[in-house]
C-alpha cells in the first residue's frame, strides 16, 4: 500500500481496495467476469482500440473473457474461426439478416423453416424492402435455378425443424458459392456436434444454444459461427450498432454444461431413435419422420452427411384422429410436458398446423403432426406414457 492510499477516507479505501490474493488458483470452471466498463491502461489503449480485434477489450457489451471463452470453444466445436454470442437463437437470425442484407436484396428461406425465421423473413419483406421468397428445401442443386442477381442469402436448415426433411446441404452451398451468395444454416438440431456445415461448405452456422449446449430448460442464447473474417467483421459491427449483448452469468452456465454436451445429445439420440422405431409400428401413426428411417425425406443425404439425430423427431396421426383428439393425447401425456423448445432433460409434446407453416403442395400427409422430444427419462417409461395416453384419448 502506497503512502497516500494509506491516508485515504474509509471510503475511498471501500472503492479502492488494496487487496494481496495469493497467487496459484486454479479451477476447472471458467471465471465469471462481469463488465459494463472495462479499463484500459492508459488513453493511447483508448484511442488505439480497434472494434475488429477480437483480443481487444472495449466495452463489456461486446465481451468480457467469460463470454470470449465459450465464443472461442463454440468456434471450435464446429471447427470455426469466429463465433458471437446474442441473447436467443432469433437474435442469432436476426443478427444475419442485419448484417448482411438491405433493402432491394433477395433472400432464399426453405418452406420448411423455423417458424420465426419465417415471421422475421416476412417482416423485413413488407416494412423493410428486401424481396423473400420460399424454396423446397429437397431442391438440392437446383437452387442454382432460383438465384436472382440481387440475391444476397440463402438460409438452410437441416433437417426442417418441425417437418424432418434433411436437404443436400453440399449441393445448395456448392450453388450458392459458385454465383457469389452467402448461405447460413440453421444447425441447432445437431448442436454442431452431429453435423458441421463449414465442413460442406456453408459460411455461417446459426445455433440456439437455449438448446443441447445449455442443457437445463433454463438459459436464452444463441450464436454465429463462421470461418469467414470479412463475415464475421459484418456480423460484429450490426451487433454493435444494435446494442446486442448476452450476460456472462448465462455464459457461464452454457460453459458449465458444455462438458456433457457431447455425453446428453448421444443419450437423447438413443432414446429418441428406438422410440421412432417403436411409434412407427403403431396402428395409431400414419408416418414418423426421423432422419434416420429409411423413409424420411432426405435419408440418403442424413446417412451421409450427419453422425447422430439427437432428442427429436415428429408423427403423423393417422388421418381418422381428429384435431381434438390428438390434442387429447399430448395432454394426456404425463412424462411429456408441453412446450415449444428442448435440448433440456424432459421430454416434450407439441402439435403442429402444418397448413399455417407451409406449402400445402409439398406436403404429402393429411394426418396431425406432432412433434416429440426425448429428454433423459428412461424411455421404456416414456413408450408407457405414449401408450397409455393414446388408449385414453384415441377411443
């Protein structure tokens, strides 16, 4: 302690302490280090700051080494260089979308996409300029067909995350590349863990990490991950210019669980493929669309290009079932909560209209979809609750 800091009110000293930490700690677990202000050494750190430096701090906003940590391992998992982190998987889009496109330009969304990308897409259409148009998401290499010269970027999710149908992700970024479009996918589903979409060509992976990567039903955040710097510059700046920024005690959490990551989305796969295997032979079920049933659309491209499924896959009741009464059987269910996201331990149930989601003309079934997610219950228990609910309400 300095002469003069030792001359200091109580006060002062409370908001200056002098503290003597022993050096030498060392903890598995991430320091949690929160920021609004970050302090720089001196005004020429200041005035030589650079926002493009991802190993400068400026502003907590952008980063403290909490949140760098789990972007840094995010970029690694899906063998990245870069990766940002926004407050939910809908920021992540958003964050897409600002970044890379203006009025006047065009954009591919499949008809199978995730609804609120759909909604977002839609917007930006009617209030904000840019031209939005759908595509078949089984198109493959024929979206080379659909690109306009206006056309900026051609979103990708695989597979559908309500209809199942796995696209040929190659073929659609080999097209796309070739006439100079960005293409981002929505790669939620595999957790970059079962796919890995900068391997076949995509330049940004999208991903919820409210999903597998957190884990526990209880933390909103999603991210961008690319390997592209000119991507990642465009991606950072309308970040900045937006204010969008993630608390590190969330980013501690995603990095607590990050760990099992790999162990939880084998287990849920598991459970989930042998309770497709036995729906599918229910005389209740007209369909079961899991990516890795020879049947599923885009099966052949699954097989190739992914190692795993995860937790979710959906049904078709068989036409005679009325609305009402798959409504019946998903309350029914006891072990199966009804809510709309998952990657967390319990199992969920959600019908879907699929008529409010997509064209008509691309889908093939007229029975109720619904939607399952296969948490970490035991799913012989879980094989009893869909039995037993559907003998209560499909009478």
């Amino acid at each position: 302690m300095t002469d003069s800091a030792s001359s200091r009110a109580r006060q002062t000293r409370i908001v200056h302490p002098d503290l003597e930490l022993a050096p030498g700690f060392e903890s598995f677990a991430t320091p949690v280090m929160r920021a609004s202000t970050v302090v720089f050494p001196d005004l020429a750190a200041v005035r030589g700051a650079d926002w493009r430096n991802d190993a400068q701090w400026r502003y907590g906003l952008h980063a403290t080494p909490t949140s760098a940590a789990l972007m840094q391992r995010l970029a690694q998992i899906e063998g990245g260089k870069h990766a940002l982190l926004q407050p939910s998987g809908l920021s992540a889009i958003s964050n897409v979308y600002f970044g890379l496109v203006k009025a006047g330009d065009d954009v591919l969304i499949p008809d199978n996409v995730y609804s609120p990308n759909r909604e977002l897409g839609n917007w930006l259409a009617h209030d904000f300029g840019l031209s939005v148009r759908y595509y078949d998401p089984m198109v493959g290499a024929g979206i080379a067909d659909l690109i306009q010269p206006n056309t900026r970027l051609i979103w990708i999710e695989a597979p559908g995350s309500v209809t199942m149908e796995v696209p040929d992700v190659p073929a659609i970024a080999a097209a796309a590349r070739a006439r100079k479009v960005v293409t981002a996918i929505d790669n939620t589903y595999s957790a970059g863990l079962a796919f890995r979409p900068l391997e076949h060509g995509v330049d940004i992976s999208v991903q919820a990490l409210t999903k597998y990567q957190s884990g526990g039903s209880d933390v909103l955040m999603g991210a961008t991950i690319t390997a592209s710097d000119e991507l990642h510059h465009a991606l950072k700046l309308a970040r900045m210019r937006m204010g969008i920024g993630v608390s590190v005690d969330d980013c501690s959490l995603v990095l607590r669980s990050l760990p099992s990551v790999k162990a939880r989305f084998e287990a849920h796969d598991r459970s989930a493929l042998a309770l497709a295997h036995w729906l599918k032979a229910r005389p209740e079920i007209s369909a079961v669309l899991h990516p890795a049933l020879p049947d599923c659309p885009g099966h052949a491209e699954f097989m190739r290009d992914f190692s795993g499924a995860g937790g979710l896959f959906s049904v078709i009741f068989d036409e005679r079932y009325s609305a009402s009464q798959v409504d019946a059987f998903v309350e029914a269910l006891e072990l199966f909560a009804i809510g709309w996201s998952w990657g967390g331990a319990h199992s969920l149930a959600m019908p879907y209209d699929i008529a409010s989601m997509r064209s008509a003309s691309r889908w093939p079934h007229r029975g109720i979809l619904v939607r399952f997610y296969v948490g970490l219950e035991e799913e012989t228990d879980l094989r009893d609750d869909i039995e037993r609910a559907m003998g209560l309400a499909l009478r």
